[in-house]
C-alpha cells in the first residue's frame, strides 16, 4: 500500500463495543476490556472503567454498508473455519 501522506495508522484490538444511535448517526465506541485489571481495581476497592480506544461517527447509510460488508466477511470466514459461536460450549 503506497502511503503518499505518510500518516500513522492506528491499530488496536478491541474486545467490547458500545453502540449509539440518533436520527442522523450512528457511533460506535471501541473499548478493551481486561479482566485482570478489573479484579485489581474490585480488590483495592477501586472503581474500573474499560479503557476507550476509538469512537466513530457515521451516517445511518454508511453504517449500514459497513454492516453488510461485515456480514459477507463473517460468511466467509465461517466457510472457511466453522461457525462463530457467541457464547462457547461449556463442559
């Protein structure tokens, strides 16, 4: 990929997702959600608040493509390795 304007890209992993919706956009807020630091802050009494990685803005039309982009991508890769399971077997 040719970077002709030479900005960062930010990358980041997100595990938990916030979404919120109004008449005219669409926002989701990425979060990563660490189980350890919440048990630390439950043990030292503290309050804990999952660190926000990214919000991003749209319009009800680009959400929806996105949507459908992420749909045709999920199809594919469960075609490829199995379904995704929302909530895992337990045993």
């Amino acid at each position: 990929m040719n970077n002709e304007n030479k900005e960062e890209k930010i990358r980041f992993y997100s595990n938990s997702a916030k979404l919120a919706s109004s008449v005219f956009d669409i926002q989701i807020s990425f979060y990563q959600k660490s189980h350890s630091d919440e048990q630390i802050a439950k043990n030292n009494k503290e309050e804990y608040h999952d660190k926000l990685l990214a919000e991003v803005t749209m319009s009800p039309s680009h959400a929806k493509a996105v949507s459908e982009i992420l749909q045709g991508a999920i199809e594919e890769y469960e075609k490829n390795f199995g379904e995704i399971k929302l909530k895992p077997d337990k045993k």
